[in-house]
C-alpha cells in the first residue's frame, strides 16, 4: 500500500511552503516543534509525527545516531527502532529524517499505525522539512543567546548607571563638603581645644584654688591636669606643623592622638603601633585616627577598642577595630545622602593618595581601616 505518488503533490509543496514561512516566524524551540510536528504529519498523510532534540553527547534513534534517513515498512521485524516502544503505541510503519545530516540536531519521525511503503517522495518532503527545521533550530538558538546577551548587558549598564548617579551624589555632597572645609578645620580646632586641653586647665585653674586656700594635694592634681593640657596641645601641633609630622614616627603620633582623645572615654584602647614607621601620609593617618575615634565615641557604644598600625608590604595599615553595635553596611549610601560623610570623606581622601577605605561590620562590632602607600 502506498501513501503518495513518486513526485510531490502540488498541495503537498504548498504545505512545505508553509511550513518554512512558519519556522522563518518562530522565536522558541516549543514554536518550531509545533510547526514541524503539525507539518510532517500533513505533508506524509501519517497519523502522527515526533519531534526529538540532541540533548548534549546523547542521540536518540537510529536515525540520528547514524546521520542518515531510514524508512522502516514494518517495526515488528526491523531491528534498528526498539520494538518495546513502538508496539505499544500502535505504531507499525515509520520514517525518521534526521535534522541536519552533519552532526544533527535532533530527528523528525512520521508514523502510520498500518502498514505501508512510504515513497521517495514523502522521504524527500520530510528531508526538506528537517534541512528548514536545521536553519530554524539554529535562528532561535542565535536569537535566544542574542536576548540573553543583550539582557546582561542592559543589566550591566543599569548597575553601572546606578553606581555612576551614586557616584556622582557624592562627588556633590564631598564638593559641598570641601567647600566647608575651612570652616569644620575651625570648628575641629574649637572642639578639640575645648573637649581636651581647656578642660585640663580649666580644672587646673580649680585645684589652684584650691592649694590657695591650704589644700597642699591641689598642686598635685593641678600639675596632672597641666600636663594633660600640655599632651593635648602639642598632639594638636603635631598634627598641624609638617615639622613636628618629620621629627616624629608615625606610630608615636597616632599614639599621642590616642592618649589625649580618649582620656576619660567610656571605652578602652588597646594599641598595637609597629615601630619606625615613617610619617607618610602622616598628616592625613593622624587626622583618620581622630575621626574614626570620633566615630566610635558617638555611635557604637563601645567598650573596648584596638588601634592598629602595620605596615603590609607596600602599604600602611591603620586600623580602628571596636566591639560596639555596629551596622548595616547598606545603610552608608542612606546616610551619605543624609549629609553623614564622615566615612565617605576618608575613602575619597585615602583613594586620592592611591589607597583605600575598608569597612566591616556587624553585631559584634565594627573594623574600619585606612589603607595608604607606604611610599609617597
């Protein structure tokens, strides 16, 4: 029994026809399945029709397996198709085509539950149908990784647009900042001289008094608070005069700062400054360890804090290390745009002299360190 003449129907072409109109249309892989399932069914008059993909190294059926085209009138005595699968789904006569003869890409079965010779003819149409399913297969696969690559990049460009607008607001509030700077270099002087060395006066002046008036241990309290007093300023001197930044070591003038800012503080500091370690960048690591105190002191609640300085190949290492509340590192960008720059303006000074700016934090305290080239 025979299903077709030798030569294509005029039908039959024009099914074809509309099969590679369809495919030429298709965007995913289910698309060119429906069409080619729908297509070979119609083009071979069969009662169905499969559609099988390579899934990676694995071939699936004869057809594929040996890149060629097979017509098989009757499964129940052909060894090249699995009988067991065949039979029970009533399938008797079968041409499988595979997609591509080089290295297919899958296989394209049409199947009759009778028996029948399918012809040349019906074999050249599905032949047809597998080379535009090969072309389809490889359209959709190049537009998917296409989306998918413009997808990466649209991501891509949207983080870096964020990280760019982010950018630029700080570069706003740090301008705004650097213009002020004048100002808070007063205002630090003022709290500085206030918080520290005038206090220690102002209670020296007191036990003064207080030795005028007969009370011999007053002179002794007296000259603690004048030497305080006298710490204070000259730690402030240092961090102003470039001359007293060159005839001091980096780790004794962090240790000054250390003594007369943390001097009747809440918390306790422990130190571990290396020693001979030039004043590079002195003046800035000087100024950082002030803030960053400044910091502990207003928003941890702290009880112990470590000062660090090490030297760590090509770079210095300051770190302030405290076991406070600490915090939620997402929150900076919010309290940046809140005005709070204290972090941010030392990450922008510490990367301007080729360095950076290092934060950890989380509910057992807080790590920042400042990291600066060894050399100038």
């Amino acid at each position: 029994m025979s299903v077709s003449e030798d030569a294509p129907s005029a039908p039959q072409l024009a099914r074809l026809v509309r099969a590679v109109q369809d495919l030429s249309r298709a965007r995913a892989l289910p698309d060119v399945e429906h069409i080619v399932s729908a297509a070979a069914r119609d083009l071979a008059d069969a009662d169905g029709a499969t559609f099988v993909l390579r899934d990676g190294d694995q071939t699936h059926g004869w057809s594929m397996t040996n890149a060629s085209a097979v017509v098989i009138e009757d499964v129940r005595v052909d060894d090249r198709v699995p009988q067991d699968l065949y039979l029970p789904a009533s399938v008797r006569s079968l041409v499988m085509v595979p997609i591509r003869p080089e290295e297919p890409l899958g296989a394209i079965s049409t199947y009759w539950a009778e028996q029948i010779r399918p012809t040349p003819a019906i074999v050249e149409l599905v032949r047809a149908l597998a080379d535009s399913t090969a072309i389809a297969i490889e359209h959709v696969r190049l537009l998917a990784d296409l989306e998918r690559r413009v997808a990466e990049r649209t991501k891509a460009l949207s983080r870096r647009l964020a990280q760019l607008r982010v950018c630029a607001r700080e570069r706003r509030l740090l301008a705004r900042e650097a213009m002020h700077a004048e100002e808070r270099e007063r205002t630090l002087l003022s709290e500085v001289i206030h918080d520290d060395a005038l206090q220690y006066v102002l209670a020296a002046r007191q036990e003064l008094a207080d030795a005028a008036k007969g009370r011999a241990d007053a002179l002794d309290r007296a000259g603690s608070d004048l030497d305080a007093a006298h710490r204070s300023l000259r730690t402030l001197v240092a961090e102003l005069s470039p001359v007293s930044l060159q005839s001091s070591s980096l780790g004794e003038l962090i240790a000054a700062v250390v003594q007369t800012y943390t001097d009747g503080r809440d918390f306790a500091v422990e130190t571990q400054l290396a020693d001979g370690i030039r004043p590079v960048h002195g003046q800035f690591l000087v100024r950082a360890t002030r803030e960053l105190l400044a910091n502990v002191a207003k928003h941890t609640r702290a009880r112990n804090v470590t000062v660090i300085l090490e030297q760590v190949d090509d770079t210095l290492d300051l770190s302030v290390v405290d076991d406070g509340a600490g915090f939620d590192l997402e929150d900076l960008p919010r309290a940046l745009r809140a005005g709070s720059v204290g972090l941010a303006s030392l990450r922008s000074r510490a990367e301007g002299l080729g360095g950076a700016l290092v934060v950890q934090s989380s509910r057992a305290g807080t790590h920042v360190t400042v990291r600066v080239p060894a050399a100038e």
